[in-house]
C-alpha cells in the first residue's frame, strides 16, 4: 500500500509539473496546448537517446532543456498569425508528428520497442528509499518549477500575460509586443516540461512512443481544469487528485469483471467523465484563481 | 497514374464526408469540434453493433441504422455538452470537444475491448481500371459518397434550408432578425455533422477495418481539409479533401530519393498520417484563411 | 504631426475607407464623425495598426506607421480606446491600469523572477501614478474589483486611465461617451480638456455631436468610406453634405444629453 502511494505521488509530483506549465500556458496566457505531451517526450527522448549512446545524463538533460525551449519558442511563434483555436490544433499535430517520428525511425529512437538502457537514480537504495528519493526530488523540481511560474504571473510580465488571455488586442494597444510574450512564456514552459519529461524517464528507467500518446495532454488538461485553471496551487492539487484517481482505476478489473483489454477503457473513461463534468459544471475547478490585490510596495 | 486517380477518390470521399460535417458546424456555432472525427469510428462501429442486434440483415440496412444513429447522438452531444460549453468560450467548448473525443473512444474500448474489427464485406475480386486494382466496393464508396455530397451542395444552394444554413453561418444575428429559426438550423447542422460524419466512417471501414483510432487518425487531414476550403465553406472543404488525398497519394509515391540525388529512397506509409500533419501546418502557416475563408489569422 | 494620405481599404468588395487624407497637429483635438458603416473605426484601426491599408499611408512625428504592429505604434506614443471597453474578468482595475505602464525591468524575465529593488520601486512608482488617475477618474473604490464588473460607462473611463498610463502623445478615442452615464460625462470632459491644456494631441470618434463640439477644434465627416468635408464643429448642422450624409440612416447628429446651458458653452476651445 505504502509502495503504491509512494509511486503515485512521485509521478503525480512529476506531473504536477506539466501542470504549472500548462496552467502558465493555458491558464495565465490563453495559450491552448493540446501538445503539451511533446516538450515532455522531447525531454524524455533525449534523456533516451543519450542513455543510449552513452552520453552523460545531466548532458541528455541538457539537451533536453534547450531543444525544448527552442520547440517551445517556435511554436510560441506561431501564435503570430494563429488564433487560439487554430494554435490548439497546431500544437496537437506537431505532438503528434513528434511521436511518428519517434515510432518509425527506428535507428535513432529504437521505435515502438522504445529505449531500455536508462540509468536508474539511486540506484544503490533498497525500493523505499528510492521511491522516497525519488519522491523528494520531484517535490523539489515541483516547487522551483511552482515558485518560477507564480513569480512570472505575479510581475508585470504575468499581468500583461494575463491581459493577453482575455483581450490581447487591448494588451498590443498599449504597447506590449503580444508575440514575444507568447514566445517567452513558451520558452520557459517548454523546458520545465521536458525536465520532467526527462526526471521520469530516468524514474521508470524507459521511454517509447505510447508516452507520447494524446493522452498525456489529455492527462495534464483533466488536472489543470479540475484542480483550478489560473491556480498554481490549484493544478498542483488537481495533479495529485487526478493522479491518484488514475492510478486508483488500474484495480477496476480486479473488482469488477470487467474484462482487461476493456479496463483500459474504463481507466480513461473515468479521467474523462472527470474533465467533462467539470468543464460543465464546475469550470472554475477546486481552488479557483483569485483576483489579486496589490500591495503598495509591488 | 490510375492508382493516384482512385487513392485520390476514395481517400478524398472519406476525407470530404468528415471534414463537411466539421465545417458546417464551425459555420454555425463558430468552433471547431474535435469530436467530429468520432462520428465516424461512431458509425462505423454503430454498423458492427447493428449488424449483431438485428443478425445477418444487409450491409447496407445496418449501415444506414447507424448512421441515422449517430445522426441523433451529435444533435444529443450538442444539447447536452456543446451548447453549456459555447456559453462560455468557443475555446471551453473546443477543449470539451477533445475531452469527448477521448471519452468517446474510451467508451467504445470498454463496450467492445481494443481489438479492430472488420465489416462483413465480401471478398471481391480487383478489376483492373486504368491501371489500378479497384474493387467493386471501393467503386461504390466512391459512387455514394459524391452522390451525398452533391445531394448536401444542393441542399445547400437550391433549398430554403439550406440558404438558412449559409445565413446563419455568414451572420447568425442577421439571420435571427431576418426570422429564421436558428435553433433549428443549428440543430440540423449538427444532425448533418453526425450523419455524414457517420457516413464517412462506413466508407472508411469498409475499405480498411474498424478501429478505435480511425477517426483520430483523420483527424489533422481532416481539421487541414475543412482549414485549407476556408471554415465554414462546405464546398471548400470538399474540393480540399480531394486535393490533400491527392498531395498524400502523390507525395508517397514520389520517389523521394531520385530527388535528393541518393539513389531510390520512398516514404514509408507508415508515414502517411505524417502527410497530413506537415500540410496542417503548411495551411495554418501560409493560408490560415483556406481558399474561400474567413479570418484565421490575426489582424 | 499625424498625418494620412489617401488611405483605402476594402473588405471582400466592400469600400470601408477610399483616399482618406487627414491631418492632425501637435496638441490639437480633432473629432470624427459619420453616420454608422461610414468607416470610423476603420480609420481608427488603420491609425493604431490593427489593419494594413490596401493603399496610401499614415506618418506619425515623420514616421511610417502604416503596417507596423499595434504595440509599435504605441510605444511610438500612439494610444487608443475601444468602442467597446470589455474589460477583463480576471484582473484588477488597478492591474490593468498598470499594464498600461512601460515597467521595462519588471516586463522581462529575468525582471520577474529576480525581482530586484529598482523593478519593486519601478512598479511602486506606476502604482501611484494608477491610484491618482483612478481617482481623478473616481474610479479609485473600486481598484481591487474585477475590472469586468464595472458598469459599462466606468469601464469606458477606465480605458481611457489605462491608455493615459503609457503618457501618449497622441490619444484615439473610440465613441468616449457611448454607455457613459451623465453624471460621469463632465468627468470625462474635463479630463480631455485638461489633456488637451497639457499638449497631448486627441482624435475623437463620436456621435454625440454636442460633445464634439464642446471639445474639438476641427472635425472630419466620413461617409461610405470618403471624408466628405472638413471644418469647424458650430458648421456641423448647416452643412447640407453633412446633413445628407445623416439623412437616410436612423442616426442623426444629436446634441445628445446637454440643457441649453451647455448649449452656450458650445464654443471653439482655443
């Protein structure tokens, strides 16, 4: 039991992640990822890919980082001649064209077998230990990853983010290049995303394709809608709500006699039934965004 | 060259059924609704469920049951889905839309587990027609599916209804002071949406199989063809389905090594989805605005 | 000091604007106005750089302007209003005063995350200059509310606080007084004035003619996209192409809410 919550909390704090990058995405400036899963794959595959060739691992992660904030600055940039839902679509194809690739070039991703050969942290710990390791590591990446995205929203910089989410004409009148804000903010999501990315596949020591299936996104959405779209504090909660809620279905066929190949099925219907309802019912999700009054000194 | 010709027509009709349905509902309540391409795993898989309700009917019986079926389930999942969400943003309702999607797929796994399956179609033998193997029922996929797009161009232009669906869709407001009943126009868009969405589904299945991720599969050509015809234009995204099945056909057989000087090098089809992504954003970078279009970009 | 020359732009065959010219000098207040579709806002947009003419050119302090991007205009010293101010939901009335504000250090990155002295007294700095045109606009109650929550006339004299933040040396109006209560007008009216008093130069869309002509030195009239005349404000009614341009269309040239006490106020501002 303990060895269960411990693996879903280190993957939710994991995830949480992605969370406070979709929410500085979507949440503060209106930018509708529907590709968040292909920073996270960036950052995985070249964890992976470094694994593979040898590479040290705080290189692959490196690498992963830049190659992230780059992906994540030219998608920003599409935002120049795209609206937002046509932005949304963009980013879905270029997820999705990342994980062909991934899946059929064989010789430098390993394809659908996926990469295999990556170094396990603490790896001296008995499995307590490191799952406690582990979980201490992803809370820390959690909170400077927090810390980062609740400063950028607080400043000057998140207001005028802020102001582009809801009326971004008004924000270019008064003299904001609405373009590069959408770059910059992509440029530091991105990044934190692929850190992640790059985290968990050092965690569960392998990477393929499926990790970069739509369902990832579809994943981080359900926890930034129900846990409070705007609210850092509040995706970081639907994170680990939502995780647990996941993690939780994977028993649905020992309890029922629902079949295995079926459970699957159950699993996302259950993550999606909790998207929807709150989309319809609750949008606001758990913790709302506040408005925020500011104080004299800034 | 024959083969080009028919993967154009039978590609480009599956393409057009689906992507018509996805931009006359953009036409009408301004958003792109991802869940369109699961109207078409939706009726392929409603002619499977069909098929074992009523035992042993004809293909075609079953077929049309589901398409009526999922006709009525689309103009259901606007009253009760779509409709909440467009009150607050077409964005909510957009990411809705993909919730649905999944959740829709999901459904299907649960109700009948991951594995494909295949429609009862006989076995035929290929005829050769200018130069490619061509079964009798890809002829007829090709047959019914250009007669049911001609039937919903004239529709479109010829009828009072349809000319309450292009006012509607040019300026709802207009339309609701001219007196028509927009509630009812929207309402048949969508039972359209489903019915030609389903439709397409039939079509595709019977040319490959039933499969959870056929309609996710076509989902990017598909949001490229009703882009690319300019949204809200159902002619549009006709003449751009075929074109894009065109661009696919023609880019795999391309051998792309002779170009690149490297010897012989071509696509593998496994890339084919791949196609379709690249001209998406092709689109989206260079004509946002599609042929016939409305605004895409920003000003 | 802005100046538009022969300015056309046409939407999928209709004519919004054709050969526009017009001038407007340093600190001079200049209204606009023309029945509704006659191509205010057009114009307007042009102006800021949310719409690339098809043809002709505009030139601010010497300079092209026509095609830049809006937020280049602005920080040109070219700023606007909206006809419809719309206000977001989820900020502030004093945040969105502040992004109105050039906070340089506090806009970067590096600005937001670090935080150093000069970004806090930067923005301590662009927090006062907020509270005191928020209460010259008495707006200054309601600066921790939503900004969306504010009736339609106090939004309308929020936008004009948000553009005065960025100090502009040019000011588009968009309809000022539209949804504006009475009670708030001479607000506005005496914030323009004292705007004008200080150099900066207006440019006032308008259909309440009274307000145009309590506040304008000269006016252009558009119709059907053409400038039609151009002159003093007291000319408006007797100009029988002005008249004809109303004509026709429901709306009329009003002296909207103004007694005939303020009918003698009617004079050319010097």
């Amino acid at each position: 039991m303990l060895e269960f919550l411990l693996g879903v909390a280190v993957v939710a704090a994991l995830f949480g992640v992605l969370a406070v990058c979709l929410n500085l995405e979507a949440g503060v400036t209106g930018l509708l990822n529907f590709g968040l899963v292909a920073f996270f794959g960036i950052g995985a595959y070249a964890t992976g890919i470094a694994s593979l060739h040898g590479v040290s691992w705080e290189l692959g992660m490196l690498i992963g980082v830049v190659l992230a904030a780059l992906a994540g600055a030219g998608v920003g940039l599409l935002g120049r001649t795209l609206a937002a839902e046509y932005w949304a679509v963009a980013t879905l194809a270029l997820a999705e064209l990342l994980r062909l690739i991934a899946l059929n070039t064989d010789s430098v991703t390993e394809g659908a077998r996926g990469i295999t050969t990556v170094e396990p942290f603490f790896g001296s710990l008995g499995p307590t230990e490191r799952d406690l390791a582990w979980l201490g590591l992803g809370l820390a990446l959690l909170a400077v990853c927090a810390f980062v995205a609740s400063r950028v929203t607080e400043t000057q910089f998140g207001r005028i983010l802020r102001l582009v989410r809801e009326r971004e004409e008004l924000a270019a009148a008064l003299g904001h290049d609405v373009v590069s804000a959408k770059v910059r903010v992509m440029a530091i999501s991105a990044p934190m995303a692929a850190l992640a990315g790059s985290l968990y596949t050092h965690y569960i020591t392998f990477i393929g394709p499926q990790e970069m299936a739509p369902f990832g996104t579809f994943l981080v959405w359900t926890m930034v809608v129900v846990g409070g779209l705007g609210s850092v504090y509040g995706v970081i909660a639907g994170a680990f709500l939502v995780q647990l809620l996941y993690e939780v279905t994977r028993f649905i066929d020992d309890i029922t006699d629902i079949s295995p190949e079926s459970a699957g099925g159950v699993r996302v219907l259950v993550v999606g039934a909790a998207l929807l309802g709150f989309l319809l019912f609750h949008p606001a999700g758990l913790i709302p965004e506040r408005l925020r009054r500011i104080r004299a000194e800034g | 060259m024959g083969e080009v010709l028919f993967d154009t027509l039978i590609d480009g009709s599956e393409l057009a059924l689906i992507a018509v349905g996805m931009t006359l509902v953009f036409g009408a309540v301004k958003f792109a609704n991802i869940a369109q391409v699961e109207f078409a795993t939706l009726g392929a898989y409603g002619t499977v469920l069909a098929g074992s309700l009523i035992g042993g009917g004809p293909l075609v019986v079953e077929a049309i049951l589901s398409i009526v079926g999922v006709g009525l389930i689309a103009v259901g999942l606007y009253h009760l889905i779509f409709k909440r969400l467009l009150i607050r943003s077409p964005a909510t309702a957009m990411i809705g839309s993909l919730a649905l999607s999944i959740l829709l797929r999901a459904l299907i796994q649960t109700i009948t587990g991951p594995r494909p399956k295949e429609l009862d179609v006989p076995l035929e033998r290929a005829n050769d027609i200018l130069g490619a193997l061509v079964t009798p029922s890809q002829v007829r996929i090709i047959v019914i599916s250009v007669v049911a797009l001609a039937a919903l161009m004239a529709v479109l232009r010829l009828t009072a209804l349809g000319r309450s669906i292009r006012a509607v869709s040019a300026n709802p407001d207009l339309a609701a002071a001219a007196g028509i009943d927009v509630r009812r126009v929207i309402d048949v868009v969508w039972l359209l949406a489903g019915l030609f969405g389903a439709l397409g589904g039939v079509m595709y299945a019977i040319d490959n199989q039933v499969s959870l991720e056929m309609g996710f599969g076509l989902l990017l050509p598909v949001f490229a063809a009703a882009l690319l015809g300019g949204f809200g234009s159902p002619g549009g995204a006709i003449l751009a389905s075929y074109l894009l099945a065109l661009a696919e056909s023609v880019v795999l057989r391309v051998d792309w090594g002779e170009v690149i000087n490297t010897g012989s090098a071509y696509l593998d089809s496994s890339y084919r989805p791949a196609i379709g992504f690249v001209l998406l954003l092709l689109v989206l970078l260079i004509r946002p605005q599609g042929i016939f279009g409305r605004e895409a970009r920003r000003a | 000091m802005l100046r538009v020359e022969r300015v056309s732009k046409h939407f999928s065959g209709i004519t919004a604007l054709e050969e526009v010219d017009m001038r407007l000098d340093a600190g001079e207040t200049l209204g606009l106005v023309g029945p509704n579709g006659s191509g205010k806002s057009t114009l307007l947009n042009v102006l800021s750089g949310f719409i690339r003419p098809d043809r002709g050119r505009v030139t601010f302090k010497g300079e092209r302007i026509d095609g830049r991007r809006p937020w280049a205009i602005a920080e040109r010293g070219l700023e606007r209003t909206f006809q419809l101010p719309a206000q977001p939901q989820r900020l502030t009335v004093l945040e969105v005063m502040l992004t109105g504000a050039h906070l340089r250090r506090g806009e970067t990155v590096w600005g937001s995350l670090v935080s150093p002295r000069r970004v806090r007294a930067e923005q301590a700095a662009a927090v006062e200059r907020a509270r005191g045109l928020l209460d010259e606009l008495t707006l200054l109650e309601l600066e921790h509310d939503a900004a969306g929550t504010l009736s339609g006339g106090q939004q309308k004299l929020l936008s004009l606080g948000v553009a005065l933040m960025g100090d502009p040396e040019v000011l588009l109006l968009d309809e000022p007084t539209a949804g504006v209560h009475r009670s708030l007008r001479h607000v506005l009216v005496e914030r323009l004035r004292s705007l004008h008093d200080a150099g900066t130069a207006l440019v006032i869309v308008e259909h309440d003619i009274g307000f145009v002509t309590e506040l304008c030195e000269r006016v252009y009239v558009l119709d059907k996209g053409h400038v039609i005349t151009s002159c003093l404000p007291t000319e408006l009614a007797s100009d029988p192409r002005v008249v004809e341009a109303y004509l026709g269309t429901k709306k009329r040239p009003t002296a909207a809410s103004p007694t005939s006490a303020s009918r003698e106020q009617r004079k050319v501002p010097s």
